[in-house]
C-alpha cells in the first residue's frame, strides 16, 4: 500500500504550550484529541547511510494503528517534507530481516551494501485530529517528544510537532499546514526540514548521496569536467528511474531508457577524451539494460498507438483490430515487464550499477581531457554531425527501413552531443540541439510506424486470425503506411532548414 505524505515539522522546546487549533484555518472547525500512544521504531540503513543520503528512510515501527514496515521515498520536484509512503505490516519482515519487496526498490541505491538495523527512535506521541465542518478529517497534529536509542540507552531527546495532511482533504493542505506551522512559529517553534531519523543519524547534516552532479563549467575549463557533469546527471537519473521502474510508474520505462541512452551517447562522443577499453565495456552493458527495458516499453508504445489510429476506423473493424491488437500486446507487455524485472535483479545489472557510480565519480580520461571545452569539443559536435550528414545524403523516399533507422541513429548521437556540450559551448550549439530535436521526433516517429506495420503483418498471418480481423488489421496497416508517407513528406521539408544550422553556426 502506499500514499502521498504531504507534513511540516517545527521543534519546540520541552515546555512548549501548545496553542488552541480548533479554527486555526479557514476551513477548520475543531480539533479532537486522540489518545496517546508509544511507538519504537528501528531504521535500515546500509553502513555508510546510503538511503538517507538520497533523502530515503526504511524502518520497522511498533505502535500505533500503522504500525508496520514504512518506505519513505522523496516525491520528485515536491520539496523534502512531501514524500511517497509505502507500508507492509510487520508479518512481512521480523526484526532485523528486511522485507525484500522493500529492499527490491532500493536496490539501485544500496547496490552491495547490506541493509541493516543503525538506530532505534523512541517517541510518546499524543494526536490531534482537526476536523473541518462536516467532521472530515483535514489533517492531523502530533506532539512528539522524541527519544534515540543506540546499545540500549538514550543518546538523545527533544520534542516535535507534525502536522500531516490527511485523506481526502490534501486539497486545502497548503493554508492548513501554514497557518498550524505559522501558529507555532509565533509561540517559539522552530521549522525544521529534516526527519527524525536524519536528526538521529546525522544531526551535524546528512552527507551528499552517491552521485553529486558538480557545477557545469565553463568553456575555458578541462572538457574532463563538462564529462564528469554529463556523466553524473545521467546517472543519477538512471538511479532514480531504476527506483521508479521498479515501482511500477508512469513513463518510468522511458526515463530509464533515456537515461541509458545519454550515457552510451557521451561515452562514443567523447571516446576519444576516455580509456577505450573502460568506456566500451559500460556502453556494452548500458546497451544490454536499455535493451531489458526495450520490449516493454514498446509493448507501451504500440498499444497506445494502434488503440488511437483504431479509433479512425468504423466500430465493427475498430472491435476486431482492438481485440487482437489489445490482448497480443498486453500479453506481451506483462511478459516484457516480468523479464525486465529479472534483468534488474541480475547480479549482471548490479555490477553495472556499482560502475556506473564509480564512473561518475572518477571517469577514466585519457588524451586531451585535460585541454579546455572551447578547444576540443566542437571537433567532436562537428564529428557527429557530419555523419549524420552523410547518412542522409543517401536517402531516398524509397530506401529500405534500415537506412532510415541508422539516420535516426546518427541523428539522436548529434543531438545528444549538442544537447551535453551546449551548457559550456554556448547558443550556438542550443541552436544545433533545437533542430536536431525536431528530426529526431520525425525519424522517431517514422521508425514507430515501420515497427507498427511489422507487428500488424505478425498479428495478420496468425493462423487463428480470422478474414474479418485480417481486413480490420489491413486497414490500420493503410492508417501507418499513410503515417510513415508523411513523416517522410515532413522529413524532406525539415531537413534543409536543419542541414543550414548545422552549416550556418560554426562552433569555433
């Protein structure tokens, strides 16, 4: 099970009053005291702290009426005190043993690193429930005087009060929290931003996680360090994904895929500035994740796609074509999901996790690494653009599906080398990564409409397919061989505008 948990925190001292909070908000008509209760809560953690590093906390808590097992994850670009709840209860681990759904999910953070007991919280809680006019629940208030506990004995103590909104009613969270927070700051609080946990394990401030992405440099600093940024934005974007697969989220296939392509698309634009045999091997295996991933996030694609083009069709061949193209899909995606799944939890990937990691903290340079950005990389944008070039002065209308999928190729490498260079080389290059952008979305396009046609023939020559299926199938074949005419129309009108950008700015 899990929820959103949006909550504010504020210390106060011991012998803090707390004010009346029936009616502190509009919206609040009363406040109903709860009975108190004591809870005992052991945190995870591997030895060196890793999930608290990136903002996670993992713990068995005894007491109160969600007692259980709680995974705590930072909800993206909602700020530190709105995170994802998920909760098992205590059957699902005994004291000391994890359980492995929750260690599954972090598995990309900790990679090797044991999850073990670090420190045990103590609290006295006593709870508020503020109720708006109708006796709903809007959120809720607890004072916790708080106890650490490390061998046994209380290293530590102070007192707190959360308040969390609640159900149904997050809606009006924000001036509710507010106006509770504001009330106690009057009286002496003060907000706080951290955990419990946090305060427990690192109350001088939690380290830095694994993966740091340093500042981007400039154009007179070591192209080294615009690699180094490339490197570890992608990364840590790749961990985090990885926590999101596994979750099951929206576009997390994708952003994962993403991720490892950028990766594999540095490391061959930058080859000449890294060891061979080090950068080859994590293209390799980068090349082996994103393609773990790639049958399920096709099967996303495709479903999406021919559900949409079969809605141009009549509602008789609509629920022939849907009917096969559904079930085959869905299939295949719940298939692909579950192989996906097993690669993540191959010792293989996790060898390349801990090496991702390790090369986004000290790549292997070699060459001219050490020269300015301004010097070395336009040569290297220039290079990959070149090749696209090429690639494309040998298409026609009529080439083979190939040559169009390796134009889609070299065109992704020179908008993903403009894309990582732009932040140190300047407009010039934003400029070259803008029009590269719209060729892309167009050859992508294209290649969606090829593969499309590919699986309708498939689906089409199926013995059990009847001719009523058959016919409805042809039709949306018609629909994505129209689609691909145009892409290829669109491509033709695109392409010399792009090709006098790509001559027209000169990086140098």
């Amino acid at each position: 099970m899990a929820h959103r948990e949006v909550e504010r925190k504020v210390r106060v001292p011991e012998d803090f009053a707390l004010p009346p909070l029936g009616g502190i908000a509009h919206g609040v008509s009363d406040a109903v005291v709860g009975v108190p209760v004591t809870l005992v809560a052991a945190y995870y953690d591997t030895p060196d702290l890793r999930l608290l590093r990136w903002g996670v906390s993992l713990r068995r808590r005894e007491g109160g009426l969600d007692e259980g097992w709680h995974l705590k994850l930072p909800a993206s670009g909602q700020g530190v005190l709105v995170r994802d709840e998920l909760a098992l209860p205590l059957g699902a681990g005994s004291a000391g043993s994890v359980p492995p759904e929750m260690a599954d999910l972090v598995r990309a953070l900790v990679r090797e690193a044991p999850l073990v007991p670090v420190v045990t919280i103590r609290t006295r809680r006593a709870p508020c429930a503020l109720l708006d006019g109708e006796g709903l629940a809007v959120a809720e208030v607890v004072d916790d005087r708080v106890e650490i506990v490390q061998d046994g004995a209380v290293v530590a103590a102070f007192r707190e009060i959360e308040v969390e909104a609640l159900g149904e009613q997050t809606g009006r969270a924000p001036r509710v929290l507010a106006a509770v927070v504001a009330a106690l700051v009057a009286r002496g609080g003060v907000s706080e931003s951290g955990s419990k946990v946090a305060e427990a394990l690192a109350p001088g401030g939690v380290a830095a996680p694994d993966v740091v992405v340093p500042p981007w440099p400039r154009a007179q600093d070591p192209a080294g360090e615009t690699i180094r940024c490339i490197l570890a934005t992608n990364v840590r974007a790749l961990l985090l994904a990885d926590v999101a697969v596994r979750r099951d989220l929206p576009d997390s296939v994708h952003q994962m895929r993403v991720a490892a392509r950028t990766l594999r698309s540095a490391l061959r634009t930058f080859a000449r500035l890294l060891d061979d045999a080090w950068a080859t091997d994590l293209r390799t295996e980068l090349a082996w994740a994103a393609d773990a991933m790639g049958t399920a996030r096709d099967a996303e694609v495709f479903l999406g796609r021919l559900e949409t083009h079969a809605d141009q069709l009549l509602p008789d061949d609509r629920e022939h074509a849907v009917r096969v193209v559904d079930a085959w899909l869905r299939d295949r995606l719940v298939a692909a999901r579950g192989a996906a799944l097993f690669a993540l939890r191959s010792d293989r990937y996790l060898r390349l996790l801990t090496d991702l990691v390790e090369a986004a903290r000290a790549p292997r340079f070699v060459g001219a690494a050490g020269a300015p950005a301004a010097a070395v990389f336009p040569d290297l944008v220039q290079g990959a653009s070149r090749r696209l070039i090429r690639a494309v002065e040998q298409l026609t209308v009529g080439s083979p599906p190939a040559g169009w999928h390796r134009a889609r190729i070299l065109a992704k490498r020179a908008r993903y080398a403009a894309e990582a260079t732009a932040p140190v080389l300047g407009e010039p290059v934003h400029r070259r990564g803008a029009a590269l952008e719209r060729v892309t979305e167009l050859l992508g396009d294209l290649h969606d409409a090829v593969v499309a046609r590919q699986m309708l023939r498939e689906l089409a020559s199926w013995p059990e397919t009847d001719g009523l299926t058959g016919y409805a199938l042809g039709l949306l074949d018609g629909i994505e061989a129209e689609r691909e005419r145009e892409e290829k129309a669109a491509f033709a009108v695109v392409w010399p505008k792009v090709h006098r950008v790509l001559d027209k700015h000169p990086l140098r």
